[in-house]
C-alpha cells in the first residue's frame, strides 16, 4: 500500500508583490530497482522554499544581496498574485527522486549475462563477473 502525500505549506506576504512560500512534503512513490527491477517503494521528503515574486522578472537595484543565495530557494515569477501549489509540489516530488534507485544496498541486480535476478539464484555467467585483474595477475604468478 502507498501511503497518500502529505504536507504542510505556509504562504507569507514579504513585500507588496512578494511572498515567501514554505513548504515540506512526505510521499511515497512507487518504482523499481535500478539493479534488479523489482518494485521498490521509495519515501521522498522534500523541504522547499519559493521567493513568489508577482509582476516584473527583474530584480530591481538593492536585490543584489538576496540574488547571492539563489540557492537557497526557488524564485517563482507570477503573471498575477494567484499561486498554483500543483505544479510546485510535482517539482519538488521530482527533485527529491534520488539519482539510483535501488531495492537495498546489498542489491545483486540482475546478471548481465543472462538476466538471471542473482539475489534469488545464481547462474553460470556469475564467475566470469568476478574475475577481475588481479585474478589474471595471480594465474600469471603460479605459473
Ligand atoms: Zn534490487
Ligand atoms: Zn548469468
């Protein structure tokens, strides 16, 4: 079962056409392992702020400072004081999907050989895998 997202958002005026958005997301997504493919279910915790800022797209003089730590937030430029959280949450949901997805740490994935899932069963290819440099240096050695 997938637990449903949640969430808090706090919206803040900060200025005549500027609003500072907070906001934190818990959801559970459901994908597969990037080794072996089975589903994984994966919790994604995303904390995010947005500088809302309505009207002109440029800072004007004096905003230098703030434009330094563009890191430390998201600006969002808004034709008009309406703010869609949609479209944010599906960002940060997208942001917070680590880069590898994988069941567990101890993953063996899938053979490349053959496909076999190595964390069920293993399979003749698996010792040609294994067989790395130094190996062959210590095969040379005994001879
Ligand atoms: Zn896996
Ligand atoms: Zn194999």
């Amino acid at each position: 079962m997938v637990e449903g997202p949640s969430g808090k958002t706090i919206a803040a005026l900060t200025g005549s056409s500027e609003a500072v958005i907070k906001g934190e997301l818990r959801c559970m997504i459901l994908s597969s392992c990037d080794r072996c493919c089975t589903e994984v279910k994966l919790k994604l915790a995303a904390d995010f702020v947005y500088v809302c800022m309505v009207g002109s797209e440029e800072y004007g003089p004096g905003r230098q400072e703030t434009e330094c730590r563009e890191e430390d937030y998201n600006r969002l430029y808004l034709k008009e004081p309406v703010i869609d959280l949609g479209p944010l949450y599906r960002e940060q949901v997208f942001l917070s999907i680590p880069p590898q997805i994988i069941c567990d740490e101890s993953c063996r994935g899938l053979c490349q050989g053959c496909g076999t899932d190595l964390n069920k069963t293993s399979c003749e290819c698996e010792q040609v895998e294994n067989e790395s440099p130094f190996a062959v240096l210590r095969q040379l050695k005994d001879r």
